[in-house]
C-alpha cells in the first residue's frame, strides 16, 4: 500500500514521465485502481490463453529445441496450465527432465495428477455406485504419491465435461478434453441424470475447498469419493438450499413408486399438508339442509384413525368406536365418547385430524363431529355384534347367566 506522498509522486512522475521511462502497472483488480491513475494510463486487458493456441505454442517450441512432444502430450500440459503459456512452459521443462520423449503419461507423471485411465476408472466406479472399486484406485494412486488435491481438480475437470456432455451432447467443442476421451466421457453422461451431475459437482467441489486445508488429504478425498458412490448423495453446504428439497423429493417418489407397485395407501409426508382448507370450506353447503341419507360413510377411516393416532394421540382415545360419513365437502363423525367433541373444538386437535384426512384422501373437508350417544346410524353391525360377544364372554368368566333372544 502506497503512502500519501508515494502515491502523489508516482502520479507527478507518470503526468510527465522522462521519455526514456515507461511505466507498466499489472493488476489482477483493475476495479480498484483509482479512476485518477487510470486516466493516465493506456489500459490493456490479458485474457486466459486458450488450450488450442497453448498447445500450438508448445508444439512450435518442442519443433524448435528438438524435443519429442506428441499432440495428446501437448493438450493435457495446456489444459493443466489454465491459460497460463508461463505455466505450461514450465511444465513442459519439469517433463523434458522426466523423460527424452513427453508422453501423457510423461506429463501426468511431472504434474503429480493421476493418469488418464485411473482418473476414468474412478468416475465409472461413482457412476456404477461401486465404492470398493474406487477406493482401491485411490489408495493405489496415494501409494503412487500422486496429489490427492489435483486429482480432485482432476475430477472436478471431467464432471464438468461430463456436464456439457450431457446439456449439450450436439457441441462436443465446449467439452475440454483430448479426442480420445470424448466417447468415454458421452457414454458416462448417458448413465448420469444432470441432476445426479450437479449433486456429485456439488460435493467434490465442497471437499477441494477442505483439501487445501487438512492435512490428512487421503482421508478427505475417501470420504468425499464414498459419498459419491452412496445411491442418494448427502448434499454439502456449498450446495444451494434447494439440494436438499432435491433430495426429499427423490425419496417420496421412490415411496410412492413402491406403493405403487404393492398397491398400498401412499401416506403423504407432514410437510405436504394442504393448508388450503380454509379456502375450500368457503363453498360447503349448509349442513342443516342436508339430508342423513346423502352422506356416504368414509371408506378410509381405519387410516386415517392410525394417522391421527400418532400426530394426536390424547384425542385418538376419545374416536373408539366412531364412524365416519362425508357428503359434498362436509365430513360428519359420529363419536361414541362425548368428550371428543369438546377436544375438536381445540385448534391444535382440529388442525392435526385434518392433516390426517388430507393426507389419506387427498382432499379438504368441513370436519363436524356428533354425540352418537349410542346412537349412530352408521355403526358397524359387525362391531355392535363383537361388543354382544366380548360382554357375554367377560359374563361367563363372571358365573353370570345371560339370556340373549
């Protein structure tokens, strides 16, 4: 950081330099260079160099100082450089002291990165869910002293291609990567969905920001690559949010696909409660006008009991032996036990027996509740008959005579 007086006699020096000086100011935060100095200066703007004039570049100079580089060599040395030409020309020097002829293997060696069929097999081993497979590829490759933190550059490079692979699979240009590798790149994207992709990007992402900062560098890039492997991904923080809304979805239609299959009630989640009921018991009709005969009992109200009995167990007590009817929006229960239509009248138990309604049936109801009083015209022969039964027995065990007619 410049003094005052620094900064002030740079600017007189530069208003009226001597003609033998030129002044060249580098920086890589053109926005925080002050508008005074940049009105002075003539401003030039350096881009990445691109992998194809890098390696045009590279070839030009292997021809010049007779060094053996082949093409495919040459493409990976500009790809491992990321646009920098100082920085492939020196990869390209650590790769002459390597070896009198610089092949992929001569590069992936001088560069400490894993060589091309490793890092393949170990992205076929995440995509088949095969831990095992992957895990003795990088215990191999950490034996090899290969650099635990560029391989997850690595293999953040190749999701990437794998990425466009599959968003666009008809431009093969965007993918960065040597022609060899571009058909095992497409036939990885086809076992992939983008959103399986964007999660496994996600987590190896994640753990090359951790890499750089512990130092048992094998135990992260395991744990990372075991992750990838799980059939459903635990999505890191530096996922956004929605990763995790993601994942609640994949695993609901993985439960309602199975009920499917066995032909079972799908229950819906608590958080798939329909909070619109208010809106829909604007259009119910009046009870009052409605006709006993027009109600039809509720088919599914065994489960929606059951529901109710874990989300409100004090109040499930209080509907033994209750009946159920529905008709135009208005559910109608008929309770045995009278002190159930004073609990229905406390907010929480209303709002909880109507998510267990929502969640059986799909739908909104108008709930009201009745004292039977042993009265309900929908009770079950069947129960009432079970209930005869059960007191004859209790009387018999008793040595009490019953007559029944």
């Amino acid at each position: 950081m410049l003094s005052k007086e620094a900064f002030n006699a740079l600017l007189k020096i530069m208003e009226e330099p001597p003609s033998h000086v030129k002044f060249i100011l580098a920086t890589t935060e053109i926005h925080k260079v002050l508008p005074t100095v940049l009105s002075r200066c003539q401003r030039y703007d350096f881009r990445r160099i691109t992998p194809e004039d890098i390696k045009e570049r590279l070839l030009y100079f292997a021809e010049k100082e007779n060094i053996n580089l082949n093409d495919n060599a040459a493409e990976l040395i500009a790809r491992t450089a990321d646009g920098g030409m100082r920085d492939a020309l020196s990869l390209l020097d650590q790769c002459i002291a390597f070896s009198d002829i610089v092949t992929i293997e001569t590069v992936s060696d001088a560069a400490g990165i894993s060589g091309r069929d490793y890092l393949f097999d170990i992205i076929e081993a995440i995509a088949n869910q095969n831990a095992s497979a992957a895990i003795l590829i990088i215990d191999k490759l950490y034996k090899m002293s290969k650099d635990m933190q560029k391989l997850c550059d690595e293999l953040i490079n190749q999701f990437r291609n794998i990425m466009m692979a599959k968003a666009i699979p008809e431009n093969i240009s965007i993918i960065a990567c040597i022609p060899d590798e571009i058909e095992r790149i497409q036939i990885i994207a086809k076992k992939l969905t983008i959103d399986e992709i964007f999660s496994k990007l996600g987590i190896l992402q994640a753990a090359n920001e951790r890499l750089s900062k512990v130092s048992a560098k094998r135990v992260e890039i395991e744990m990372c690559i075991i992750k990838l492997c799980s059939e459903t991904p635990v999505s890191d923080s530096v996922i956004s949010g929605n990763s995790d809304l993601l994942v609640r979805i994949n695993t609901l239609e993985k439960q309602l696909s199975g009920y499917s299959r066995t032909g079972q009630t799908p229950y819906l989640p608590l958080n798939f409660y329909d909070k619109t009921k208010s809106e829909a018991s604007e259009a119910v009709p009046n009870l009052s006008k409605m006709k006993l005969e027009d109600f039809k009992p509720v088919k599914k109200w065994a489960e929606i009991l059951e529901i109710f009995a874990e989300l409100c167990p004090p109040a499930y007590g209080a509907l033994d032996g209750s009946r159920a009817v529905e008709n135009q929006g208005i559910m109608l229960i008929y309770a045995e036990n009278e002190f159930f239509v004073q609990l229905l009248r406390k907010k929480e138990n209303a709002e909880k027996l109507q998510e267990a309604v929502t969640r059986i049936t799909g739908k909104s109801y108008s709930i009201r509740s009745k004292f039977a009083g042993g009265n309900n015209p929908y009770k079950s022969p069947v129960q009432s008959t079970e209930k005869i039964k059960s007191i004859i027995e209790k009387a018999a065990e008793n040595n009490i005579q019953t007559e029944c007619k």
